[in-house]
C-alpha cells in the first residue's frame, strides 16, 4: 500500500479513498478480474461510483505499473495486482487465471529471430488447461 501511494503521487495521481477502494479490491481477489467484476464488487461500498470511473482508474493504475494488464481471452480487459514477474495457468472453461512462479520460465531465453524484429518488454509463460472445479 505504502508503494502504491508512492507511484501514485510520484505521478501526480490523487489518493482518493475510491482509489484505494478499487486497488485493495483488486489486491484481495487471487484471481484476475476484469473492469466489470471489479465494478460489481465496489458498488457494495461505493453505490454511486460509475463503471467509466472504475474503468479509467484501472487503466490509469495499469499506466503508472501499480497493476499489470494481463492477456485477456474474452472482449474484457483482465487485470493484475502482481506486477512481480511471474506466470499464469489459464483454464479454457471458466476463464479463470492463476498465478505461478517458476524460475525455470523466469530464464527461458528469447529466440533470436524475436529479438530482432521485436522489442521485448515482458515475458510470461500461460499454460491453458481445466482448472480443479471445472474438472469435477
Ligand atoms: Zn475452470
Ligand atoms: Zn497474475
């Protein structure tokens, strides 16, 4: 929170109690939530905050690298808390995401023809598959 509050005045961004509201939600739910998941939970606290509010400020969060914005399979944007270098297990039923580390992926080398022709700002590692509960 207090790095949070860092970056966020570093960038000339307001503290507001909404945004800290929205940041803490995002960082208690483990999953990966999009803008409309984020906003159905903070009208329980904030009735009166619009979607385009909720919306705004997670891409701004996103901009200033206090939260990530993750690769999305659906129309929604999908958003992270973790800005830590880590890797994602994707299931294809319920589109949930889970976080992993592994050093391993950390060290995976780019292949050259990428690096070429490509600038490289990030790499993740997403394994798709069926989660636990849709397993059942
Ligand atoms: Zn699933
Ligand atoms: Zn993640």
């Amino acid at each position: 929170m207090k790095l949070f509050i860092e970056r966020c005045r570093q960038n000339g961004l307001k503290v507001t109690p909404q945004r800290i509201a929205i940041y803490n939600l995002l960082r208690e739910t483990t999953g990966h939530p999009s803008a409309d998941c984020i906003y159905r939970k903070i009208t329980d606290t904030w009735p009166t905050i619009s979607f385009d509010t909720v919306n705004r400020t997670l891409l701004t969060f996103a901009d200033i690298g206090v939260i990530a914005m993750v690769e999305s399979y659906s129309l929604s944007r999908r958003f992270d808390s973790q800005t830590e270098n880590h890797h994602h297990l994707h299931c294809i039923r319920c589109g949930q995401i889970i976080d992993f580390c592994d050093s391993s992926f950390d060290n995976l080398r780019i292949p050259d023809q990428i690096t070429g022709s490509f600038t490289v700002t990030g790499k993740r590692m997403v394994i798709s598959g069926i989660c636990s509960d849709c397993t059942e």
